[in-house]
C-alpha cells in the first residue's frame, strides 16, 4: 500500500473532530478522577470503620478489572436496569472513575509523606479540622504529587481510544471507520498516531521538568 497524500489531507478534518472529542474526554475525565480520587483519599486516611473499607474494596476493584470490561458493562449492561447514557457521558465517567482509583493512591501517598510533626503541632494548637486539611497538610501533599497526576493525565489521553469500542466517536474511532469504509487504514492510522504523539511527547517533558524543578526546590 502506498502513501496517498490527497486522500490523507481529505481526511484530517474528521480526524481532528475526533481529536478534539479526545480532548474534552481528556480533560473532563481528568478533573473528576482528580476530584473523586482526593476524595477518596481523604476518607480513607479518616479511618471511618465501615466507609473506609468500602473505599479500600472499591479502588482494589476498579484496579483489578479492565476499563475495557468497565466500559462494556456502563454502557451496555447498565440500560438493562434503566441507566441509559450518552457514549460520551458513559466514556467521560467510566475513565474517570477508573483512573481516580489510581489518583487515590498517589494523594494518599501524599497525604502520609507530611510529616508527623505537623499533625501532632496542628492538634496540640487545637486547630479546626478543616483549616489543618486546607491549610497544612492539603498544600503540601499536592504539591509532591502534581507530576505523578500529570503523569495519568498523558496516560489517560492514550486510554481514551479504549472508548471508541463503546461507540465514543474519538480519534481512534474516526480513525477506524474511515479505515474501513475507505478499505485503507495506512493513512488514517498513521495521522492518528502523530496527533497522539505530538500532545503526549511534550507533555511527557513538561512533566518530567516539573518533577525535576519540584525534587530540586
């Protein structure tokens, strides 16, 4: 098969409507895999008995099963007991609570390297519980794990084409369906491919020189 420049450039509007869809599920499964994995962390670092053991069994769960057979079972087993959803929808909340259960573990490993100096200082002035998280212990912990959640940001990214089997129209899927209704995937694959690597590759270096200037401040 051989490179076919006019069928490639006649394709790159739909591919960057996917890439785009890619995007928006990137971003808004990142802010709540952020938001439901600091959550996460906070409650099971509050040790409440029945709750906390939940949370344990519940992040061990959503890390031991596939975000493939997750996706499956959101988006085609679910309506089955009335949950109905968009594919974006049912994309955007699947990936987001897979990966907040990875998220929990990087607060939770945050949270644990404040020194215990500081929650003993914070109880002794018989500071209020939520001025200790926001003030003391909050900044500081985020601080050590950015580059770790920016590294499941650009890891997220990439997963995202696990949704086109679920019928999310996302670069991967465009990809697909005109791979096959054109009989040529050489094209579509490759232009897909360099438009993951041109956002995860510079991501991958911002990271790493966050972490870099973060270890050395």
């Amino acid at each position: 098969m051989i490179w076919d420049n006019e069928f490639a450039l006649s394709i790159v509007p739909a591919l960057l409507q996917g890439f785009l869809t890619t995007i928006e599920i990137t971003l808004l499964g990142t802010a709540l895999a952020a938001a439901l994995g600091l959550v996460v962390a906070i409650l099971r670092h509050l040790r409440i008995p029945v709750i906390s053991r939940l949370l344990t069994f519940s992040v061990l769960f959503v890390r031991g099963t596939p975000l493939l057979v997750q996706a499956y079972f959101a988006f085609f087993v679910l309506p089955s007991f009335g949950l109905t959803f968009s594919a974006l929808a049912t994309g955007v909340v699947v990936i987001g609570i897979n990966y907040s259960a990875y998220m929990a573990e990087v607060y939770r490993a945050g949270i644990e390297s404040v020194p215990k100096g500081q929650w003993e200082a914070a109880t002794a002035l018989n500071l209020p519980r939520g001025r200790v998280w926001s003030k003391i212990v909050l900044p500081q912990a985020l601080r050590t794990v950015v580059p770790m959640l920016g590294n499941y940001l650009i890891m997220m990214f990439k997963d995202s084409a696990i949704l086109s089997a679920i019928t999310v129209v996302e670069l991967m899927a465009v990809a697909q369906q005109i791979g096959s209704s054109e009989f040529r995937y050489l094209e579509p694959m490759t232009i897909a491919a360099v438009l993951y690597f041109i956002v995860s590759y510079p991501s991958s270096i911002l990271v790493n020189r966050l972490e870099a200037r973060l270890a050395h401040s």
